[in-house]
C-alpha cells in the first residue's frame, strides 16, 4: 500500500516545479538578460508598496482625525510618486549615460572576461581574461557592435579582426557593457535616489505643501464661524521623520509638544 504522505510529498513537489520553479527560471533569465532594468525595477517596487501600505494604515488608523487623514493622504500618495519617479529617471538617465560613455570610446575597458565552451564538454565552460581587441578601440566600431542585436549582422571587417572565438569575443563586449550600465546605472542611480536626491525632494515637497494646507485653511477660517478652537487653530500637521537629514534631539527637554487642537495627539519637533 503506497505511503499517502509521499504521494501528497510527490504532487507538492511536483505542484512547486510547474508554477514557482518554472517561473523563477524565467525570472532569473530575464535578470541575467536584462540586469540594469530588472535591478531598478526590483528596488523600485518596494517604494511603490511602502507608499500603498503607509497610505493604508493612515485611512484605516481611527485614531487619527479626519482632518489630518485629508492632509496626510495626499501628502504620502505625492511623496510615493515623487520617489518612484526619481528611483525610475535616474537609474534609467545614468544606465544611458554609462552606455554612451563605452559606445562613444571615452570609456575604453582594457580587458575583457571571455567565456569558451569546452568542444568535449558542453557542460564546461572556460573564463579567460583577454585583451579588448584593436579593432574595437575605434569609436565607431565599438558603437557598431553594441547596436547590432546578433552577431551574424555584425560587419565583415569588424568580424575578421575580432581574433579567434569571434562569437564569444562579441558576447563578452555586449556582457561588459551590459556590467557598466549595472554598476553606472542601476546601483549609482539607486544609491543617489535613495540617499540624496529622494530625501531632498519629498522633504521640501513636504515644507510647500504644508504652507499651502495651512493658507487654505486659514483662507477658510476668514469665512467660517470661529468659534469652535479646532477652527481657529489648524491642526498640527505631521512630518515625515524617515526622509530627513537631520535627527532629532532628544536632549531638548522640548522635543516632544502637544497639540492645542488634539492634546491626545503629539507630534515631534525636529
């Protein structure tokens, strides 16, 4: 009598090679196919569902007011895009960069990592590390061949001067330029978005449209009864302490204030 647990162990394996194996096989195809973009995609995502998440957790937080929910929401939705589009141009922007550096000849590499099939082995492969082939030290050439997408429409008096293993020879050019892109491109970019450019951005985003909540309400307090206290005091509106340079103090006996609207509300003073 077969084993039921192996049975249900076998369909479980089997189950996991069809629709998760299969397809991380075809995810790390693409990676390896395309690793600039999928890097920046990759790191861009989280922004995206961290910015839906927070969004989230301030509609459904009963605690908090109304008011500042209309306040807080827009503002979070804003500075999500604010980074997503920064992660997203500046990744892209300094991957095209780094390829016009290498196809224009400012940027020469000196050696190149050739990888050789073994004729008696399929399965082996030989690195050799060799030196960037004359003919592609030309501008031009080198240009040539990174825009050719196979290397049977390569030109004839490129092919001829590449040296022996001519095929490999253009895939370790295309896999050169493929890391400089990575390198330039996608983990500069990233590290600029994430640690300078992000920051800067949705921190002063956060200053003009605080200013601007606080003029429309007070342009309403003008109109409206002022007789309640939460009409004549606006809220006070929070900041977002992840994405700033400066840390707060907590010597400052004052760091932490009360709100004269919301007393159970406190806000911290950077």
């Amino acid at each position: 009598m077969p084993n039921p647990i192996l049975s249900n162990l076998k369909r479980l394996e089997a189950f996991a090679d069809k629709h998760i194996i299969s397809k991380l096989r075809k995810l790390e195809s693409f990676a390896t196919k395309h690793n600039p973009m999928f890097l920046s995609i990759s790191t861009a995502l989280p922004v995206a569902l961290m910015c839906v998440v927070e969004t989230l957790a301030i509609k459904f937080n009963k605690k908090t007011p109304d008011d500042q929910k209309n306040y807080l929401i827009p503002q979070t939705l804003s500075e999500g895009a604010i980074s997503l589009g920064i992660t997203l141009v500046l990744s892209a922007g300094l991957g095209k960069f780094a390829s016009y550096l290498i196809k224009s000849g400012k940027f020469k590499p000196s050696n190149i990592l050739v990888k050789i099939k073994d004729k008696n082995d399929a399965k082996k492969v030989k690195v050799i590390e060799q030196v960037l082939p004359d003919v592609l030290k030309k501008p031009g050439n080198m240009k040539t061949l990174l825009n050719t997408k196979k290397f049977e429409e390569l030109p004839k008096k490129i092919v001829n001067e590449l040296g022996d293993n001519k095929q490999e020879v253009y895939d370790a050019v295309k896999n050169a330029e493929k890391g400089f892109k990575t390198l330039v491109g996608a983990v500069t970019g990233l590290f600029l978005a994430s640690n300078v450019a992000t920051p800067f951005a949705t921190n002063s985003f956060a200053k003009w449209y605080r200013n601007k909540y606080s003029v429309n309400n007070n342009n309403k307090l003008d109109i409206t009864s002022q007789t309640s206290v939460s009409v004549i005091k606006p809220p006070i509106l929070r900041e977002k302490v992840f994405n700033s340079f400066k840390g707060p103090d907590f010597k400052d006996n004052n760091i932490f204030k009360v709100s004269r609207t919301y007393p159970s509300v406190t806000s911290l003073k950077i």
